[in-house]
C-alpha cells in the first residue's frame, strides 16, 4: 500500500464507524455515569473496536474461503451494505444494520453498553468489519500490515477521544454540526462504496474492464 492508501484506508475506517455519530448515544447513555466511569466505557468500546477488527482483518478472508465465498462477491456485497449506510449518513441517520428499533429500545434497560451494543454493532459493526477484510486482501508485504493495524489503532483512539469528550463536543458543535459532519463522511463512505462496488464487478466479469 501506498500513502495514499494510508489515507484512503484512514478515511474508510473514520467515515464507516462514525464516531462523530455515536456520540449522542453516548451521551445519553452514559449521562448518569461520574466522570471516571465515563472515561472507562469510553476506553472500553475503544478496545473492543480494536479487538472485533483485528480478528476481522487477519481471521477475516479464512472464514470466508471456508464459507466458499470469493473475495470479488464479498467487495460486491460488502460495498452494498456500505453504501446503505453511507446514504443513512447523507440523511444523518443511523443505519439499520448498524442497530435496528428494537436493539436501540433493549439498550435503554442495559446498564453495560460500552461493548454491546456501542462498541458491536454501533462501530465495529458489518460496515467495518467489511472494510478491513477487503483492505486486508489487498496486503502483500508487513508494511501493508503494519499500516492495516496502525490505522485501526489510530480510528480507535480517535473513537476512544470522541466518546471520552463527548459533553464538550456536543456543547459545542450542536446537533446540527453533527449533522453537517456526518452528511460529510457519508459522502466520502458512498464513493468508497463504489469503488469496492465496482472493483468486485470487474473481479466477476473480467469484460467489465475492457
């Protein structure tokens, strides 16, 4: 991988987990914790982002040649589901498969929230799990790897640092910085989608790239 994969793998990860977009969950969430405890859940959902795409990046691609599955119909199906949730983005909404009606009302009764369901499904859910395996297969050399860990680490901490300052961040931005922020990321998540879309495409129907 190149820099300019660095920052396109960066940009991906950012954009499909949202963090932005987890933070007034967050918020209420974890409204009634003292500041230590926020700090933990915080570091907590971080980590277990760090986790689900570790294993996904480097278990990933072995689970899906033991399903039979090619790599060119999963850049196909995961760019679909990525896409999906980039046009919940543009409308500032949440995915459906991030979290569905139901999950969200569960979570309301749920004293531990920080691995589930803010850590999986809400950031390390399919949409991101897709995006790792599919830059994973990419890899050919240990500095492509290193650049696949240290960018998951590095969206982590961005995760960890949002969550962590969300009262502030929310004070300050408002709801409709939010907004503008996350309309923006599903813009570029949509793009990325295409172009995982499209790849998959010219994988399966070697005439496409004629």
């Amino acid at each position: 991988m190149e820099f300019t994969h660095f920052l396109k793998l960066f940009a991906a990860l950012v954009a499909v987990l949202n963090p932005l977009g987890a933070i007034p969950i967050f918020a209420s969430l974890s409204e009634a914790l003292p500041s230590r405890e926020r700090s933990i859940a915080a570091r907590t959902t971080a980590l277990t982002v760090v986790v689900v795409l570790l294993i996904a990046a480097f278990a990933g691609e072995h689970l899906l040649h033991f399903f039979g599955i090619s790599i060119a119909s999963f850049r196909v199906g995961g760019g679909i589901l990525i896409l999906l949730m980039a046009i919940a983005m543009l409308h500032a909404r949440r995915s459906g498969a991030k979290q569905s009606r139901e999950e969200r009302a569960e979570v309301q009764h749920k004293a531990e929230f920080s691995v589930v369901p803010l850590g999986i499904p809400l950031l390390a859910g399919p949409g991101s799990i897709s995006t790792v395996i599919l830059y994973r297969h990419q890899a050919n050399t240990w500095e492509d790897y290193l650049i696949l860990v240290g960018n998951i680490c590095l969206v982590a901490a961005i995760v960890f640092l949002s969550l962590r300052f969300s009262t502030p961040l929310v004070s300050r931005l408002g709801r409709t910085g939010l907004n503008i922020i996350i309309r923006v990321m599903g813009l570029i998540l949509a793009a990325i989608a295409v172009e995982f879309i499209a790849e998959g495409l010219q994988m399966l129907f070697p005439v496409l790239a004629a």
